[in-house]
C-alpha cells in the first residue's frame, strides 16, 4: 500500500513540474522574439538617422553654396553687409507747412474780384517736405525738396515793385522744387553742388533776412529785387574756402528755368563772403556780382533785343551783442535794359535800377522769451532812369517798412503777428495810385 502511494506521489510530482516547465519555455521563446523585433527596430532607427544625418549634411552643403553665390552677388553690385542700417544712416527727413492772412486797406491792382482802394483780406499756405542723405564715408550729400501751395494772397491785388509775401505759392501740385548732389573735396576745402538748385540759397544770402517762412515776408527784404534770380533750376555750383575767413562761390544756371538751350539763357553769379569776428562777435560780408544772358531788349533802341542784363549787390550781417543782429543789402542793375517777360498790370514792361535795405533781429532773452525774435526793416528800390524816360514817367522811389514779431509757442509752432507799411507803390506811375499801402497780418509756421 505504501508502495503504490509512494509511485501516485511521484507520478502527481512529474506533472506538476512537467505542467510548469512548459510555459517558461514558452516565455523564454516569445521573449528572444521580441528582442529580435527590437534589435531589427533599432537597426531599422539607426539607418533612418544615419540616413537624416546625411541628409542634414547635404543640405548645409547646399546652403552654403547659396549663400557663397549670394555673397559674390553682393560683391558685384558693390552692396555692404547691413543695407537697411546703412540707408537710415545719416538720413533726414522733416516737413513744415506756413498759413500766412494778410489784410490790405488800399487795393491798387483792379481786377474782376477786387476794385481799387478797396479793402481786402485774404490768405494762402504753403508745405514743404525735404529728405537730406549724408554719406559721411565719402564726404557726400543728397537733397530732395518737395513743395506745393494754395493761395496767392495779396500779391495780385497790389501792384508793387516788391511785393508782400514771399511765401505766396498758388501752385497745388507737389512739384520737385530742389534735387541735388553735393560732393566735398579736398579736405571738405571745396564743395560742388549740382541738380536742381535754388540759387538764392547760396548767393546774396543773410542770417536774418533770407526765409519767407521765419524771417522777413516782404520780397525786398528776402532777397535784393534788382538781382535777376531764375526760379529753381538746373545749375551747378562750386565753393572754395581756402581759410575760415574767407569763401568763394561761383554758380551758373539755365536762366529760363526750361532746361531747353541751356548755353544760350545762362545765368552766372559769383560771391566772396568774408566771416568776421569782431570782438567774439560774428558776422558776414559778401559781395556779388552776377550776369544774366537771357535775351532783354534795349529801352531807348527798340532794335536791339538780345542785349544782357548784369549788375552787383551786397548782403551783410553782423551781431552786435548776444541777442541783436544787424543787417544790411544794396543792389545794382543795368539801367538800360529790360526783360520783356517782367510786366506790371496791364502788361506795362518796367525796371528797377537799385534798392537797398537795412534793419536788425533782437532775441527775446531780455524780457524772459529767449526763443522769441522781434525784427524791424526799411528800404527802398528804385526803378530805371531809362525806364523813366521811356514813359516819361517821375517814379519815385518805393518805399518798404516791415515789422514782425515771431512767438514760440513749442518747438513745432510760431505765431508771427507782421505789418507792412509800402509808400510810393509803384513809384506813384499807376492812375490813381497815389496813397501808401498798410497790410498786416498774421504768420503760422508748423513744423513736423
């Protein structure tokens, strides 16, 4: 008996460990499986990444190479590293726009819209936007001017030797009114100006008579009446300071302003300005002399019509303390001739002969307004002895008084209050013009 349950015993015993041998080996098997399929995945990864990394070095390959031939295009268009900082550099832009009303007590230019001796008051503005390029590596410079208004104001009620306001420009067109080069030489010594120029910026200039739209309104005292300026033009300009006292300038433009003919309508002006310094004061001393070549005729020889015109001027300026400057201009032109394209109402020709002016600017530093000017003038221009006899006209001297006051409200706005006071308009020679002329008015300048 203890026989058989000793064999059932070893019998269960075999089963039992038979039973559990089976799945360990089966565990064991699905195991080695699995690593097979992981070392094949991760074969199958290496390669792929093995295969990007080549990819990846390809590419970089490529971009380099692009980059090589971008840089060689560079080269040959003669671009730098960094444009787009290099065109801000040295850039400048700034804008401004003058609202000018003037009112008149004697109207004295008939017209559909006005009678004589009338009152009247009107007004007109004018924008200006200017965009300068300084290329300091090579000592250059570009301009560009852009300008338009609305408005002739009282300028074609009066009929005036000099008129009343400089700033007046009935023109709605944005038009290019400068555009220049300008290139310094020789240790910036000389300096050459060429394009579109506006020939009173650097001739028969003044520090306190010389801007419409801050200064003087007056023509006459803007720039000297008897100096034959063309209206902005073509032209080319050369200066030449061989010390710090001394400048000269020479320009010559195209004398119609039609940059048709150029050689036969020149207009050549030259100027030596003196800088003084008079007890640590400064000043200006020029003297001008200029030829215009565009065709006048003779006024007491009716054949003789391609004749010259020619003639001198002076502007100085000069500070006489810290807070007042003085100025003064004198002009002469030929007598004999007259540009038959410069008429007076009714189509009358005329011409002037000489004027001169004077006046001062004091700062407002005494009474507490350091940024405000309060500026005072008189002249008078005088018109051709040849003129005179061929009409068998008097004509008197005109005479021209101004007086403004500029308030600096901040640095984007002044307020300009200006009176004008104008005897012997016209030299008396148009009917029934015989009363002095009072304007006054108010200036607004903005700027951006």
């Amino acid at each position: 008996m203890r026989i058989i349950v000793f064999l059932i015993g070893i019998c269960f015993f075999a089963n039992v460990c038979f039973a559990e041998e089976v799945p360990i080996k089966e565990e064991i098997a699905q195991l080695k499986a699995r690593l097979v399929a992981l070392e094949m995945k991760l074969a199958t990864q290496e390669k792929c990444m093995d295969e990007q990394k080549q990819c990846i070095l390809d590419q970089n390959k490529k971009i380099s190479e692009y980059e090589s031939k971008l840089s060689k295009i560079d080269i040959n268009l003669h671009r730098e590293t960094g444009l787009p900082e290099q065109i801000i550099k040295g850039l400048e832009i700034s804008a401004g726009a003058t609202m000018v009303v003037q009112g008149t007590n004697n109207v004295n230019n008939a017209s559909d819209t006005a009678a004589m001796k009338d009152s009247r008051t009107d007004g007109s503005y004018s924008t200006d936007i200017t965009i300068g390029k300084e290329f300091e590596e090579i000592s250059g410079r570009a301009f560009l001017h852009l300008e338009n208004g609305q408005g002739a104001g009282l300028e074609d009620n009066l009929t005036l030797y000099s008129n009343v306001n400089r700033d007046a420009d009935d023109d709605v067109n944005v038009r290019v009114t400068e555009a220049w080069y300008e290139q310094a030489l020789f240790n910036d010594r000389t300096v050459i100006t060429f394009g579109k120029l506006d020939p009173t910026v650097y001739f028969d200039d003044n520090a306190v008579a010389n801007d419409e739209t801050t200064q003087f309104l007056g023509r006459i005292f803007r720039n000297s009446p008897v100096i034959e300026f063309p209206d902005n033009t073509m032209g080319i300009r050369l200066a030449y300071m061989p010390k710090e006292w001394i400048e000269f300038n020479y320009g010559v433009f195209d004398g119609n302003n039609d940059w048709e003919k150029i050689t036969d309508n020149l207009v050549n002006m030259g100027q030596v300005t003196l800088k003084a310094n008079f007890f640590n004061l400064p000043g200006n001393y020029r003297i001008l002399v200029w030829d215009n070549n565009v065709y006048h005729a003779k006024w007491l020889d009716d054949t003789k019509t391609k004749e010259n015109a020619y003639g001198f001027g002076l502007s100085f300026d000069q500070k006489a303390n810290d807070v007042i400057t003085l100025f003064t201009r004198y002009g002469w032109q030929n007598p004999e001739v007259y540009n038959p394209e410069v008429t007076a109402t009714g189509d009358l020709n005329y011409s002037l002969e000489q004027s001169w002016s004077a006046g001062f600017q004091v700062e407002g530093k005494p009474w507490g307004r350091e940024n405000d000017v309060f500026a005072f003038a008189v002249g008078q221009i005088f018109s051709s002895d040849d003129y005179k006899k061929y009409y068998d006209y008097s004509a008197k001297p005109e005479g021209h008084l101004e007086a403004y006051y500029k308030i600096y409200v901040n640095k984007h706005l002044s307020l300009s209050p200006d009176f004008q006071y104008i005897w012997n308009p016209f030299g008396k020679d148009m009917v029934d013009d015989t009363n002095g002329v009072f304007v006054g008015g108010m200036r607004t300048q903005v700027d951006f």
